[in-house]
C-alpha cells in the first residue's frame, strides 16, 4: 500500500512539474532490430517502460478482424515464467500500473513503477516478447472478455458505432483494411483455430517489430545493461510487409443511414477522408476541427447550439492515422429540428471557413490552444513514453515531440481557408443521418 500511495503522489509531482521545455531522449537499436529510446528524468522516482508493436487492425487478413486487439488482451494472460493470471497481481504488488490499447496502426503496452523496481518492468515485457503462453484456455477466456467489451462499447453504447467508427468506416474506405473495426467481429474471432493465433504472434510480436520506451527515474548505463540482458537474446523474426493499398478519391457524396437502439435523439454527421497523420494538411485539418467545434467557443456551438437553439450538441472526431485519417462532425438535433436543417447550418459554417480568413484574434486563439494542448501532452512520464513511442513507430521522426508544434505554428490563416477548400466538400463525404431504431423494428 505504501509503494501504491508513493506511485500516485511522485505521479503527481511530475504532472504539475515544468514540462514545457524541450524533452531529452536518446535512441539506439539492439542487434535483433529492437528499437530503443531512453528518456531520463530524475524529479520523482516513477519509471514507466512501455512497448510499442507495429501492428494493428488494418495488418489482419480479411475473415479474421480483431485479432490485434484480441492479442492486446491475450498477451497479458501469462508466460512460461510468469503464471496465468499473476500479471495484474505482480504489477499491483509492486506498487504499478499498467494498461495496453490497439489502434488501425499499432499496440502499446506499459507498466509504471516505482524506479526501483525498473528492472521488473523490464522482464515481464521481455517475458510478453519472448515467450507468452498461447493455450485454448487463453484464446476462450479472452474471447469472452472481448466479446463483453463490444457489447458495452458499441452494441450497447449510445453513439456507440461513432464513436469508435463501425458505422462509418465501411462507407469511406472499399479498398483499405480500415473500413474494418479494430474489435473485428465476433464471428471472425470465433472462426479463428489456436495455430492462428500463434501464427499472428510469430509474425508481428518480434523485436525488429518493436520499440521498447524507458521514460523517468533510472541510471542509463545500468538500464542499457538491463535492456541487453532481457531483450538482447530475443530473436529477430522475418520482416514484415507493410499494408500498401491505395483508395479511389471520393468524388460524389456517400448518402447512407444508421440505427442505434440505444439513442433517442438523431445526429448529422458528415465524415470526409483525410491524409496521413504525416501529411501537413493533416495538421491543418486538426486546426480546422478546432475551429469549428472545440468547445463552446467555437463557431458551430456558437451558432447551432447557443444561437439557433437547433442543436443540443455540436461534435467532431479528427482521426490521424498511419496511412489515412477521417473526420466525422456533426450535431445532435434540439427538438424536433431538422437533419437537413442541422446540415444547412453545418455547410454555412464550413463555406464561411473556405472564403473567408479567419480573424488574426480568432488565429491566435487558436494557437494558445494548440501551445497548451501540446504542453499537455508532455505533462508527465506516461504521456511522454506514449509520445516517444508514437513519433518513432508511426512518423518516423522522434524529434517530432519537440519540433510538432513548430508545424502548427507555421500553419498560416491562407492555408486554412485552402485547406478547407480541399478537402471539405460536398462530393468528398459522407452524409450520415444517425437514427434511432424504430420500434417496431427492435
């Protein structure tokens, strides 16, 4: 309990402390490909050490979806060293914390201890990597798991299928595995044999597949020596190809409808495809999303929600991803308004943003905001291990954690307006009216 209660209040010192100025990091690579990157901060003594894979759902075969996400659950059920159902119990016992989450593009993994159990933190990751435990017990208890978390996270979620994309995706991509979900479906999971599950691990879960995050309280010669002895004698596996499919633009508007049992009040949505998270007009368009529905200053809440009284709530999903992104925005109808009325007011707003500039005031709220959220994101140990992680596994380019908000910085109020020309128009999206199930068809 004592090393519980020291985690939180050490966790906190670093949450408050001065993070805005530059993060240091150093990066090399094992003789198996393991990536590794080292950021060292010696003000409270919390260590986090995380793993990040280069697989997702888009790297699935098709007929077997969910299987990065079931693998984000899987590979907590034991190893040869460590027994089934102790890793929770060992990391709780020590005083840590850990979780794991999946995305189209990757899976993470961390643990955060107290510093002076980092060379734990550093074995049962190298124990994930090295010889998980693979049973039917495993594969069967975690196929429930997961089958509970879709029920409670989409079926059976108000928005459920917005919010984590399974009633959009399939309309923007036809080519590209991101029109899957990353839970996948049920049958699929079902459907999949054991040596299946072992194939997926044998070809994703290596070391040159891989970079390993040490970020906090640790002495770095000591932890490079660490890190030699547990990840060191790790095979390398063979090189994985990465997914290379390109989509059609969209060039006529996509008209569909979804129902959802679990709502009463109907939204419109309109979900346009975007660039690589790596592209500069993918950081434009996380400006434009801003603009238009961040808070309650901004300018569609102020219309449709302040103003018009048409809209309970205004509402946007910016999502960057590895090789394309989507943005989904909308509103949830007030009354008995209109979807088309809900769109119209949408359009104005979005017409406005492409033949006007926005004011210098308006543009340097803007970029406070951005300075603020990216001042956040380095706010403390977890977040900066995510950050360096996520630069290296999916842009290429470590040094981004300094230098991102130099881009929107640079992103001026011209670009703005152009971008909005490129991408947000009519024959470039999709328009979603988002019902609830009629009656008599529950």
């Amino acid at each position: 309990m004592i090393k519980k209660i020291s985690l939180t209040v050490c966790s906190l010192l670093l949450t408050f402390g001065a993070f805005a100025q530059q993060v240091e990091f150093s990066q090399y690579t094992l003789d198996n490909g393991l990536d590794v990157i080292l950021h060292q901060d010696n003000t409270a003594p919390v260590v986090t050490v995380a793993v990040m894979y280069h697989v997702g759902a888009k790297d699935e075969e098709e007929g077997r979806s969910g299987f990065a996400h079931f693998f984000e659950h899987l590979l907590f059920e034991g190893t040869e060293n460590i027994p089934r159902g102790e890793w929770f119990n060992i990391v709780a016992a020590n005083g840590g914390r850990n979780n794991a989450n999946t995305t189209q593009d990757r899976t993470y993994y961390y643990e955060t201890f107290p510093s002076n159990n980092l060379e734990l933190g550093l074995w049962m990751e190298s124990e994930r990597m090295l010889h998980p435990v693979i049973n039917q017990i495993g594969v069967d208890t975690q196929n429930e798991v997961v089958k509970e978390e879709k029920r409670s996270r989409i079926d059976n979620a108000p928005y459920g299928k917005i919010l984590y994309n399974t009633g959009i995706s399939p309309y923007m991509f036809e080519k590209h595995p991101y029109k899957n979900s990353v839970i996948g479906t049920m049958e699929d999971l079902d459907a999949a044999q054991l040596d299946e599950f072992k194939a997926f691990f044998e070809k994703y879960y290596g070391p040159n597949n891989a970079t390993l995050v040490v970020a906090g309280d640790f002495e770095e010669a000591n932890t490079k020596k660490l890190i030699e002895q547990y990840f060191g004698p790790i095979e390398a596996k063979p090189e994985v190809e990465r997914v290379n499919v390109k989509e059609d633009p969209i060039t006529s508007t996509i008209k569909a409808t979804e129902y959802d049992d679990n709502i009463q009040i109907p939204a419109k949505l309109y979900v346009y495809r975007t660039p690589s998270m790596k592209d500069r007009d993918a950081y434009v368009l996380d400006m434009i999303s801003s603009i238009l529905t961040d808070g309650k200053s901004s300018r569609m809440y102020k219309k449709m929600v302040d103003e018009n009284k048409e809209a309970l709530q205004v509402l946007a999903f910016p999502r960057s991803q590895e090789d394309y992104g989507t943005y989904v925005m909308g509103a949830l109808a007030m009354g008995d308004t209109p979807l088309e009325q809900l769109g119209k007011s949408i359009d104005e707003e979005i017409e406005k943003l492409q033949n006007e500039l926005i004011s210098e005031k308006e543009y340097q709220k803007l970029q406070n905001k951005f300075e603020n959220r990216f001042v956040n994101s380095n706010s403390n140990i977890q977040g900066i291990a995510s950050s360096l992680a996520t630069y290296h596994t999916l842009y290429g380019d470590v040094d981004l954690i300094n230098e991102e908000i130099d881009i929107y910085r640079s992103i001026t109020r011209e670009e703005i307006r152009e971008v909005a020309k490129k991408y947000l128009n009519k024959n470039q999206r999709l328009d979603l009216d988002y019902l609830p199930t009629p009656e008599d068809a529950k």
